[in-house]
C-alpha cells in the first residue's frame, strides 16, 4: 500500500502523540494498553479523518452532533468507532446513539432519560460517561462534584443505559499543575464513590486530556485520551 504525504504525515504525528502516552503511561505504573486515544476530528474534513484511519487511528470523536452524524456517513463502511464528547441535546439523541460507541458528555438527568428511551425502542445498551464540571467555570457543561451520587442512584430508571465511567475538562487556559488538579479532583471523586455504586454502574473509566494536558490527565489516571491539534499538526 501507498501512502500519501497526509498519510505519511498522519502517521508520524499518531506515532509521536502514542510515545508520549507510552511514557505517561509507564509513569503512571501502567502501559499505553490501558489508555485509550480518542482522535477528536472536529477540525478536519472527512477526508482526513479517513486518512488518520487509516493511518492507524479507528476511535474518533466529535463535539458536535451534526459534525458526527456527517463524518460518520461519509466514512460509512470505513473500520472506525465514533465517539460523542460535546453537548448533546435530547432532540440528537436517536440518531448519534446509533452511530456511537461511547457517549462521553451526560450531564443532565433528562438527558440519559432520553437516551434510556431511545435506546430502549432501538433495542440497544448504550455506554456512556457523566461529564464531571472540575473547573467550577460556568460556562461549562457537566455536573458538579456532589451531584454525581444522586445522580447515579438513580441509575435503576436507565436499564438501557450502562455508565462506565467519568469525564472532565480542565480550566480554560489551565497548563501543567493547575490542569493537572481537575484531573487529579476527577480521579478523587470516582476513587470516594467506586465503592458506593449501585451494582450496574461501574466507574472504570477516566475520559481526561487533550492536546495541551494529557500527560497530565494520564498521569492521574486517564483510561481515555482526546486529542485533536496535536494529530493534525502540519497537516492540510
Ligand atoms: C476539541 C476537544 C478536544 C480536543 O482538543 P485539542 O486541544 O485539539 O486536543 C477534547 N475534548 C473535547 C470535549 C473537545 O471539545
């Protein structure tokens, strides 16, 4: 096979954001196995999302419904999982969950409620994440902190829903330790309720980090990575 000076430049790029989770990895006593990469799309068209496919990089994510449900009709039969990390409003619900591996961004009682109906007529289990607010920023989506066990006490009202875990975004502008405290405050908020959790939610999972903060994110414990710019440097 071929590859183009994209893909090429793709690859390189993938290889070097996968080294640097490697290392954060091995700091954190784990293996870059047990992070996941996320490659958010939401600044390139569909052709080189495909090329980063291609390249090697099958989980994508987008923040945008609308920009989800295009990409993943123009990469239609194309080996990749979707994976929805923005806002996501209950009129959008039916159509992203069927093309979505994980919705990482349920911040609102409502909301699962709609994904647990939709889910429910379409026969399916849908996985998903509870947006966590570690920021305090108000313009920011999620729940707070002590929000969540309610939240999750609940889950018995969402048979088709299965949480898996948590996610976050550190403050705006926040780099190195002041990024590092919203990770580290997720990771202390799943580690006090992990063991209060009713029997179908589990918290395994961590969604933190992106281009400018992932090491950070791994090193408190990241399960899943979102990076954008960092893979689409010098790529056009
Ligand atoms: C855009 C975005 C990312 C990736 O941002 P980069 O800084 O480009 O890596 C991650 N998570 C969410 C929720 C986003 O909207």
């Amino acid at each position: 096979m071929e590859f183009t000076l994209r893909q090429t430049r793709l690859k390189e790029n993938l290889a070097a954001v996968r080294e640097r989770i490697g290392r954060a990895a091995a700091s954190s006593g784990r293996t870059m196995d047990d992070v996941q990469l996320i490659a958010v799309t939401k600044y390139v068209d569909a052709a080189i999302s495909r090329d980063l496919v291609i390249a090697g990089c099958t989980d994508l994510g987008e923040s945008r419904p609308q920009q989800l449900w295009f990409k993943a009709d123009e990469l239609e039969g194309v080996d990749c999982q979707w994976h929805m990390i923005g806002h996501l409003q209950r009129n959008k619900v039916e159509r992203t969950i069927r093309l979505t591996s994980l919705v990482h961004s349920v911040d609102s009682e409502r909301l699962i409620a709609m994904i647990n109906t939709q889910a429910e007529r379409l026969g399916t289990l849908v996985d998903v994440l509870l947006e966590v607010n570690t920021s305090g920023e108000v313009e920011k989506h999620g729940l707070t902190a002590d929000e969540v066990m309610p939240f999750l006490a609940c889950s018995d009202q969402w048979p088709h829903v299965r949480v898996r875990g948590l996610m976050t975004m550190a403050a705006r502008g926040a780099v190195g330790s002041a990024a590092r405290s919203c990770f580290a405050e997720l990771r202390q908020l799943r580690d006090r309720l992990a063991g209060k959790c009713p029997a179908n939610v589990s918290l395994q999972e961590l969604s933190m980090g992106m281009s400018g903060d992932f090491e950070e994110a791994i090193l408190e414990g990241a399960t899943l990575v979102r990076i954008g710019s960092a893979l689409f440097e010098g790529v056009e």
